[in-house]
C-alpha cells in the first residue's frame, strides 16, 4: 500500500535535532577544517542564525541540509565545503566509522581494487604515435599498491618513444601516490613535488620523487600534457608540479580548481559533511591551485588539445633533430596531421597531371580519385593528404609524394617507407615496356 505521507512528513526534523546538528557541525568545522579562521567565522554565524530563529521555521530535513550548505559556501567561498541530507551515505559513512583502522584499510582496499581493475587502473589506452611520440590515455590516479604493476608497464612501453603526451582531459583525481611514481620518471634524482598540511595544527605530509623506478627514465624526452576543465584533485597536483619545475608543456583548457583534499562525516544518521582536511602546496610557488585551476601554456578548447600537442611535439622533434631521414619520417607524420585538420579540396587539373606510367608502375584517374598499380600489386585509390601526397587505401605503411624535377620538367613518384632506415626511393615518369599487367587494368 502506498504511503500517504508528504515529503516534508517523510524527512521531517525536530527543534532539538537542527540544534544538536548546527552545534555537531560547528565542533567538526573548528576541529578539523584546513582553514581555523574560517571555521571560526561559519560557527559564529552558524550561532548567530539559530540563536534568532532563523531555522525556526525549517521543519524539512532537506530545506534544513540547503540552508546550512548555502551558509558554508557564502562564508568561505569553498566549493568542495558542503553539507546535504543523504541517508544511504550517512549510513556508509558510520558503518565505516565504528571499524577499526586496519578494518576500514582492508574494506577500501577489497573494493578499490575490484573497481580500478575493471577500469585497468585508470590507464585507458597508451600507443606510440607517427613519428615514435609516446600517447598515454590516463582516466584515474589509483594507489600504487594496487595500480603500480599496470603504471611500470605503461612507463616502460613509452621508454623508447622520442617525446610523451599524457592525456588528462578526463581524469578525475585519486591518489597522490601514483602522481609520484609517473614523476619520478620523468625528473632526475630525488626531487621535492608537493606537501599536504592536513587539519587546523598544519601537519605536513611532503611528497618526492622515488630514487628508484623500474625500468628506464624517460629523461630529455618532452613532455606534454593535455588538461581540460574536468580534470581535477591529484591529476592537478601532478601537472602542477611538473609545470612548477618546468617539466613539461601544458596543453588545453584552465584545470578544475581541486587542491583541497576532503573527508566525509555523517550528522544523526541522515545528514553528511564533506569538509576539506587538508590542502596542497608547492615548495617553488608556496600556492596551490584551488578554486583557480591550472592556466594551461597552450590554451585550446578540450577537444582540440591532443591535435595541437602533437603538432606542438611533431615541430620541436623536426627542430631538433639533425638526421636527414628522421626528420623526413617526422615531416611525413605532421603533413598528415596537418591533412587531417585542413583537409585538401580536390583540384582535378593537378590530379590529371599525375597520370601516366612511372617505369613499373601506373597512375590514372577515376571518379576524381588517382589510382595506383604496378607489375606485382593490384589497382588501389591513393587518398589526397596535400596537394602532392597521397596515402595507400589499403596499406598504412607507405606514402607517395609526387615531385616535378625542374631540371628535366618531368614528373617523379617519392615513395616513403614509414619506420625504416631508407625512408624513401624515386621512380621517374615514362613510357616504359617493364610495366606489364593485364589488359583489364591497362584499359
């Protein structure tokens, strides 16, 4: 049978309990939110309030939960400081309590773990890009007694790439532990990250670097990061270290604004606290970025960011390297990604010029598309990257780049093998009786 019961019935809340609640929060508030100050000036006013009648009205647990948390916010302008009515949490948050510490480790561990592994630990997808650039899609920070086997592995699989993009864009936060381990290899010895002051009395937990990582460091090697508005907590903690010592670019959006570690406390079962404890700080910039987030270098929209990181990366490498044949490999990958971002309209005069035989090999045009075959490979559509290079419909491990020489005004095929030691060969166009395929395909 349903209830007849109205909303305000079902979460009603007495004068007694509102008073024992505002007196429960005022006592958490000055013993263990990070600011003292500030805490003093929300209990006073939370006072105040209920000394002249202000909740006197308020018989709705809800409405009640509203007002104190407008109360929070206006005072000390804290986003992450706020109270609500949540039964269900409330009832976690006790049961959690009265365990003890050994308990509630174990208990968090268990369901840590099961939940981070079926998220592979937060490391979403790593793979090394056109011109041996290191990409890692990194979604959480885990703790690394559970997640470090998985973050050794992804640091060791971008060990020979010649720079790294870490992509932040969505990651939430987590453990500060893990930030630690992803810097240690990316600094030389035993370098000072962050410290955390934790309650009123300021007791510092400092964060280093590890002097020791399996594997190899990734040292020299340039180092992007790719943040939007969504990432938050200890994904800001470690691009914001990296960025107060000057390793590493920043690529995208203003961060969240997230430097204020927090904790949960549950009021008469039903209502819940989450009041920051602690707050992060950098020992070169002596601030942190709370409520203010973290002003990428490179400012471009989210969805942009790891476009601009990789041509930002493609052009340093070109820069500075001095091989003649890498930087031709490295040229080739930013042709294509320039291809991807402003694609090439189709001039069908141009496309007509490269027609004709190119010794063993054949170009023509068809449907506004060049083709290409020779003595040993079927007929296959070149797809147009810029004006004079094409990539293979059915291969990704070649392109072909038509070149004029000026010298003899005839026309050349560039071929250009992607990760080999010889990256290209040329073949000159002209009538020649070594191109043999059958009359099908000549006609």
């Amino acid at each position: 049978m349903a209830s007849s019961m109205s909303d305000d019935e079902r979460h009603s809340i007495s004068e007694r309990a509102k008073s024992e609640i505002i007196l429960d929060v005022r006592k958490a508030l000055i013993e263990r939110y990070i600011f003292r100050d500030v805490a003093e000036k929300i209990s006073n006013c939370l006072e105040t309030r209920l000394k002249g009648g202000t909740y006197d009205g308020i018989d709705n647990a809800r409405k009640f939960a509203l007002e104190i948390d407008i109360l929070l916010h206006d005072v000390s302008n804290d986003k992450h400081l706020r109270f609500f009515y949540d039964p269900q949490q409330a009832k976690s948050i006790i049961a959690m309590q009265n365990l003890s510490e050994d308990e509630k480790t174990r208990i968090r561990t268990e369901q840590n773990l099961n939940r981070e592994r079926l998220a592979n630990f937060g490391f979403h997808e790593i793979k090394i890009l056109d011109g041996n650039i290191g990409y890692l899609d990194l979604r959480q920070f885990c703790h690394t007694d559970n997640a470090g086997e998985t973050a050794v592995a992804a640091m060791n699989f971008l060990s020979n790439s010649d720079a790294i993009i870490i992509d932040l864009r969505e990651n939430g936060g987590g453990e500060p532990e893990m930030g630690q381990l992803l810097s240690s290899y990316f600094l030389k010895g035993r370098t000072q990250l962050n410290y955390i002051q934790r309650g009123p009395e300021r007791k510092i937990e400092q964060y280093w670097t590890f002097p020791h990582v399996p594997g190899k460091r990734l040292l020299g090697k340039n180092l992007y990061l790719l943040t939007s508005s969504l990432t938050a907590s200890a994904a800001e903690g470690f691009t914001y270290a990296l960025k107060c010592l000057g390793r590493g670019k920043t690529v995208g959006e203003t961060t969240a604004g997230a430097a204020h570690p927090v904790d949960f406390q549950a009021f008469h079962d039903k209502f819940v606290l989450k009041l920051p404890t602690a707050r992060a700080l950098n020992p070169i910039s002596g601030e942190n970025w709370e409520t203010v987030g973290i002003k990428p270098d490179v400012s471009t929209p989210a969805e942009g960011a790891f476009d601009t990181a990789y041509r930002i990366a493609l052009e340093n490498l070109i820069n500075e390297t001095k091989d003649k044949s890498r930087i031709a490999w490295l040229q080739l990958a930013l042709d294509e990604l320039k291809a991807k971002l402003t694609p090439v309209k189709v001039d069908e005069q141009l496309l007509q010029s490269y027609v004709g035989i190119y010794e063993t090999c054949r170009v023509s045009l068809a449907e506004g598309s060049l083709h290409f075959e020779s003595a040993t490979s079927p007929k296959t559509r070149l797809i147009q990257l810029t004006e004079d290079l094409f990539a293979f419909e059915d291969t990704d491990s070649v392109r072909i780049r038509f070149i004029k020489d000026d010298d003899t005004d005839k026309m050349e095929i560039q071929f250009l093998y992607k990760q080999e030691q010889e990256i290209s060969r040329k073949i000159q166009k002209s009538i020649s009786l070594q191109f043999n395929v059958d009359s099908e395909s000549q006609s």
